[in-house]
C-alpha cells in the first residue's frame, strides 16, 4: 500500500496503543512513514514486532510533550517532523446534571486540553507541507447526551480551525475527522439501547471500522490531501448527515 508522500516521513499518533489511534499507525507504517506511537499504558503488546516505534505519553501532562519535542529535535536533526494525528480520548457517559467536575476536568484534560499541548510542542519542529489531524467525533457534530465528551469535541473543532488559520502561512495543515459509532475498545461497553439506536440513525446500517476511520487519516496526512485544510470530514456512516431523519423516514416507509 502507498500514499503519496508518506515515505520516511516522521509522524506521531497518540492513543496509539489500540483502537483507530493503532490502526492508523500500522497503516502509516505500511505506507513507508517512521511512526511515533503513543499511549499512556507502558507498553502496546500489538505493535510488537511491527515497524512502529512506542513511546509512553500521558497527553494531558505538558512535561511529557516537552521530553517528546525534546527528543524528536535532537533526532530529527532539522529535518522538519511531517504529521501529528491527535487521537487519544476518553468518554464519560452522565448527562448534564449529573456529571461531577473531576470527571468533566479529566475529559477536557485529554480530549482538548491534549490536543492544544500537543500542537503547541510540535508544531514548532513542523514545516512546509506538514500536517495535523485531529480526531474529533459525530457528538461534535450533534447534541450528543454525553455532556463532558461532547463538549470537548465541539472544542477540538474549534482549535482546528484556530490552529488551521494560525499555520496556514507556514504552510502546515490542520483539519478534523468526525468518526461516527466505531467498533473500538472505548465503544465496546456502550449501552445496548445505544448501539441500536445509532443502527437505526445511521444510513448505512453498520457500525464502522478503526480502518475505515485510519484510512481518511492517512490521506490528510498525504500530499494527495496538499490543498486540503481547516476542514471537517464524518467518517460515519452518514448518520450526522440524516440528523436523524432515517429514523423517520423507515417509519413512513413501513407505513
């Protein structure tokens, strides 16, 4: 497999130990990229005997991103790093009135407030033609009923564009990926009632794959993707495209 670019190129993923975040590593891999895979866990016993390299890195904590700049900087050697994929994230399921601030705090710590240490410590080794994508979420899209994690992927949405604006002129890319109800770990515990209700919302009738979600990575990283910033793209489905409407029109149709 090849994407036009990619090759030699260095690029870091967060929450790469499993889920999207691993699947788009592995595919980076595959497309000829050195590839810096992070997670907070020690170690990530699937990327064993892979081309990826592991690296522990809480997202959350601004020391770590300054020891991994630090390093990339002495490693890269002035060549500029090429990709940053922001995938790590958490969810936390209470409604509005029931979310306690701790567990808001931890959300938005690396949901969003990741995201932003991570930019503000790579960016820098960044040069023309490099590109960061955050994943944000269909929730960021919509009214999604868990409060804390659809906040901080509304907020995500809005740092890419900021971040998008502000890079442009040094010709770095910034642009979002909306995944929709992926089969992940972090999805495997969702609530039965939630899984059928999303079936019923989505057009396409499935739940997506990591890949599928890695694969429109992987091209906002590549040069095919060269006049393509500050954009947002749902891997979903098309269920934020409907807005529900499916859901009605199955009933009419079934009269």
């Amino acid at each position: 497999m090849t994407h036009e670019g990619l090759r030699d190129r260095t690029i870091v993923v967060t929450g790469a130990a499993g889920g999207q975040g691993l699947a788009a590593a592995l595919l980076l891999g595959e497309a000829g990229a050195r590839v810096i895979a992070t997670d907070i866990a020690d170690a990530a016993p699937a990327l064993t005997g892979t081309r990826v390299t592991y690296r522990r890195l809480d997202v959350a904590d601004e020391s770590d991103w300054r020891a991994l700049a630090s390093e990339l900087a002495s490693d890269l050697g002035g060549t500029p790093l090429r990709g940053l994929v922001n995938n790590a994230g958490i969810t936390h399921r209470t409604r509005l009135g029931q979310t306690d601030r701790s567990d808001w705090d931890r959300v938005i710590a690396v949901n969003l407030t990741g995201p932003m240490l991570g930019i503000q410590a790579l960016a820098p080794l960044m040069g023309e033609g490099s590109s960061i994508v955050n994943i944000g979420s269909s929730a960021a899209l919509t009214a999604h009923y868990p409060v804390a994690y659809t906040s901080s992927k509304w907020g995500l949405r809005g740092l890419t564009h900021v971040a998008a604006t502000e890079y442009g002129p040094r010709g770095i890319r910034v642009n979002i990926v909306h995944p929709g109800f992926i089969e992940t770990p972090m999805t495997a515990n969702a609530p039965s009632a939630m899984r059928e209700a999303q079936l019923e919302l989505t057009p396409l009738e499935r739940f997506g794959s990591p890949d599928e979600v890695a694969r429109v990575v992987v091209f906002l990283l590549s040069d095919a993707a060269a006049y393509v910033t500050g954009a947002e793209i749902p891997v979903d489905g098309g269920s934020t495209s409907s807005a529900g409407v499916k859901y009605m029109s199955d009933r009419i149709a079934r009269g």
